[in-house]
C-alpha cells in the first residue's frame, strides 16, 4: 500500500531546489564574466602585438630605403639606437636629408614616436625599443617592447618581439 506524502512534507523542498539552481546560475554568470574579461585582455594583447610586429618591420623598410645608412661600407649602421635618446616631432618632420646620417635620424624619429603613440609603455627597468648589430652574421636586430597580459600581479607582464634585418 501506498502511503499519500503530506502536503507539510514537501512544502519547504522546492524552496531548497530554487536556492541551489540561483547558485549554480550565479557561478556560470561569474565565469562567463571571467570568460568575457580575459577574452577583452587577450584582444588588447594581441592589438598590441600586432602594432610591435608592423612597426619594427616599417623600420626594417626604412632600412631597405636607406641601405648606405643601415649597413655602410664602412663604420657602425646609423640605425643603432639604444632606446635611451628621445627624437621629437620636430626630428621626424626634418626636410635636411642630405646624408644617409640624416634620413636614419629622421627615420628613427618618426618610429620612436609611432611606438609611443601606437604602445602602452614597457615596465620600468625595459626600454620601448633597440636596434642593435650583430656582427657575425651582419644584421640589425630590432626590438619592440610592451606592457602586456600579467598572469599575476607579482611576474613582470613585458613582452617582446625581435625581428633581425639583413640586406
């Protein structure tokens, strides 16, 4: 025989059921809130990977134009740059083009301060960009940082692309 369940019995179980289904609801709203937040980080990082990646291979076409000023015949390519000599806008709208000298200047210039426009600055202690030769196998390596995605808030959140130009 079957015994008819109260009405008082199964009064407060749907109560219970409604609380862990607003739980579990909540949970999958928190994560896809997560999801959505890194998703906007990675797209930001990926922005800026792509504006390092054009802008040290603009400079590297800038070299292929200017080939006496790259890599000269004789002495240091005038397109070595430490990171540490600021141009301004001045520099970069030079009409004095008179030396290969003249047009790396000008061409280093107009690349410094598309890097500062177009890239959110490095973490202290890394310069935004170099150029630099290396001379056993004769080429220029350009290189771009950035301030990117941290992992946590104790790990150094700079990237880095190198791209090498050999004429």
């Amino acid at each position: 025989m079957i015994h008819p369940i109260s009405r008082r019995a199964v009064h407060g179980v749907s109560l219970i059921e409604v609380m862990v289904a607003v739980l579990v609801f909540s949970i999958g709203l928190l994560g896809i809130a997560m999801l959505q937040m890194r998703g906007a980080q990675f797209t930001k990082e990926s922005g800026s990977r792509t504006a390092a990646i054009i802008l040290a291979r603009s400079l590297a076409e800038s070299m292929r134009a200017n080939p006496a000023g790259a890599i000269p015949t004789s002495g240091d390519s005038a397109y070595l740059y430490d990171g540490k000599a600021a141009y301004t806008q001045a520099d970069c709208d030079s009409a004095t083009l008179d030396t290969p000298a003249a047009v790396a200047k000008r061409d280093l210039a107009c690349w410094q301060l598309a890097l500062a426009k177009n890239l959110p600055a490095p973490t202290a202690g890394h310069s935004v960009a170099s150029v630099t030769q290396d001379a056993t196998l004769g080429t220029l390596i350009i290189k771009v940082s950035w301030a990117g995605v941290a992992d946590d808030e104790n790990s150094d959140s700079t990237q880095s692309y190198s791209f090498s130009y050999l004429q």
